[in-house]
C-alpha cells in the first residue's frame, strides 16, 4: 500500500523541485523576519532601528527606547505586526487548502463564501452580544467574537461542501456557484443587523468590513491566536492526503488515504482559521488566491512545500499591506482590505484569464 501511494505521489515530483522550495522556505523565513521589524520600525517615531532590535532582544529591559516609543514599539507594533502576521498565514494556508481540497485554483475563502459566513457569526455577536446574545457574550469574555466567527465560517463550508458534493465526487462548478449564493445569504442576512445596529456599532461594522489592523492588541491576539495557531498547526498534517485528493479521490482512496476524515479535518481547519481572522481583523479578500498561485508556480503544487510557504509568504505579505495602509495616507489610514483588493483584483482577472486562454487551446 505504502508502494503504491510513493508511486501516485511521485508524479508530484515530476521535475522533483523540493530542493528549490526548500531554498524558497529558507528564504521566506527570512523574509517574514525582515517583515516583522520593518513594520515594528516604521512610523512615527524617532526610534533607530537598531535601537528598536536592541530593546526587543534584551526584552525591554536595556531601558534604550524612552517611555513614549517603548509603548509605541512594544503596545502598538508589536501586537499589530504579530496579528498581522498570524492574519496573512490563516488566510493563505486556508486559501491553499481549499484549491488543493476542490482542486480549482480559483477556490478562497472570500470567493466561495467561507468569510462571508464568518463575518456573519462576528456582526451577530457585534450587534446582539448586548442584547438577546448578552449571556453567550458574556460567558465567553474575549472568546465570544472569534468564536462566533469560527462557528459561522464551519457553518457556511459545510454547507457549501455538502451541496457542491454528490456520490463522493465534488462538483467544482457547483461549488462556485453555491459558495456565491451562500455569501450573498449571509451578506444580506449580515445587512438586517447592521440595520438594526446603533451608530456606535455601525461605525464600528463600516470600518471593519473593509478590514483593518487598527485595533490590534495583546488581548485581541490572546482571544484568535490560539484558534489560528491550532489550525495552523493542523494543516501540514493533510499535505500528503492533500497531494493525492489532487489527483482524484478515488485514487486517494485506493492508495489508503482516509479521504473523509482527511475533508472534516481541511473544513475545520479553514473554518477555524478563517473565522478567527475576519473576527479581529475584518474582511481582507484575496490573499489566500493570489500567495498559493504565486507559491504553486515557483514551486509546483507539493502541499508538503506549498502550505509552509503560503504561510510564511502570506503573513509577510500583509505586513507589508497593513506597513502602506499606515502610511501612504498619514495621518489618516486606509482599511488593508482596500490594499489587498487593489492588487488581488487584477491578480485575479489574470488567472481568469490565463484559465480561458488554456481552455481555448
């Protein structure tokens, strides 16, 4: 059995670019890091860069950086650039679950109604959690929004699963189609509680619907990092199941891979993943098509490769959008959400088209 799925699994291997993903992951690791202090650097602060990496190396304690920039580095940055961070990778490594999961490139968490779901679940516990939902909201404490979150993105993708699938074989047209009349559902449904919302709230829902790092904090990361690290921590453990559902399930199935169980646990992963992101950052569209498209043409399709780099790629990637959201304006800021949709648009019309262009032939 082991034989067999070596043999199905190697034509990932067909032009083997392990060693070049290898030096790509390398690379990106490096990369996330410079993202990281680049974003901790930048701003409005008088604060050197190696004073900054000093400070952050001796933990605060060489007493380098004045009060004023040790709050701005250590309680502003800091807790953005790391949520930042955590945000890029969910939505990247979700995104590339899912290609690999209905095997279309065009598979996302944002175009198949995934966030749409979850952004529905957090506007409930935004604009009920003082009322009908009181006793949820506060039983949970911090907890109560991203797992509001996580519950509706679970909800949305099993349902988009469960109509895009019939007998075992997963329709990907259906998919696109279902996820589009799901998030336009919840869309609506999230329209009839922004109604009902109070100024206040409706403030709050308009800026976070575009999607922003602003109200980034230590707390807000202790309430959604431990369900994206989860996740995060649950997908490299599919990868190989994920090479070989790429190639058919029924060939995953005959080479033992547990095809069902290997779905429940991508669904919940991204569900989780997903649903916490959009619970604290908002809707931010396109990372999770435009990082795996990127990653999967450099470094092929091997998920043992492709989800570590979307990963670390996606993170930095968002540190970089949320560095030109902060300062491209000051002293006001753009929503991320903006940035993103600025270049993952056309990003996307590209794969369209190139999808058209291979048809045609």
């Amino acid at each position: 059995m082991a034989r067999r799925q070596d043999t199905i699994l190697s034509r990932y291997r067909a032009g083997d670019r392990s060693r070049l993903a290898l030096l790509m992951i390398a690379a990106l690791i490096v990369v996330a890091i410079f993202s990281l202090l680049f974003s901790v650097t930048t701003g409005a602060s008088d604060a050197s860069f190696v004073d900054v990496v000093r400070s952050v190396a001796m933990g605060n304690a060489d007493g380098v950086l004045s009060t004023r920039n040790r709050i701005i580095i250590f309680d502003i940055r800091m807790p953005r650039a790391t949520l930042g961070f955590l945000i890029g990778a969910s939505l990247a490594v979700s995104g590339a679950i899912m290609q690999g999961l209905f095997r279309n490139p065009l598979a996302d968490p944002g175009l198949v109604g995934v966030s749409s779901g979850a952004s529905f679940g957090a506007v409930v516990m935004i604009v009920l959690g003082n009322g009908i939902a009181a006793p949820l909201y506060n039983g949970l404490g911090i907890y109560a929004l991203p797992l509001a979150a996580f519950t509706g993105g679970l909800v949305t993708t099993l349902l988009l699963y469960r109509i895009a699938t019939r007998n075992g074989q997963t329709s990907v047209a259906t998919m696109l189609l279902a996820g589009i009349a799901l998030g336009a559902m919840t869309m609506a449904l999230t329209g009839v509680l922004i109604y009902m919302a109070d100024d206040r709230q409706l403030r709050d829902l308009t800026f976070w619907g575009m999607g922003s790092l602003s109200g980034a904090t230590w707390i807000k990361i202790a309430a959604a990092g431990p369900i994206i690290l989860l996740s995060l921590v649950a997908m490299p453990f599919i990868a190989r199941g994920l090479n070989a559902i790429t190639l058919g399930e029924a060939a995953a199935f005959h080479v033992g891979i547990p095809v069902q169980r290997l779905k429940t646990i991508a669904i919940v992963a991204v569900a989780g993943a997903t649903g916490a992101s959009v619970a604290v950052s908002g809707g931010i569209g396109f990372v999770g098509i435009v990082v795996p498209h990127l990653l999967r043409m450099v470094i092929g399709p091997d998920h043992r490769y492709l989800l570590p780099a979307s990963a670390l790629l996606g993170g930095s990637l968002l540190i970089f959008a949320d560095v030109l959201a902060r300062t491209l304006v000051v002293p006001a800021e753009l929503p991320i959400g903006i940035i993103t949709a600025s270049v993952g648009g056309p990003f996307f019309l590209w794969i369209l088209l190139r999808q058209r262009s291979r048809l045609s032939l």
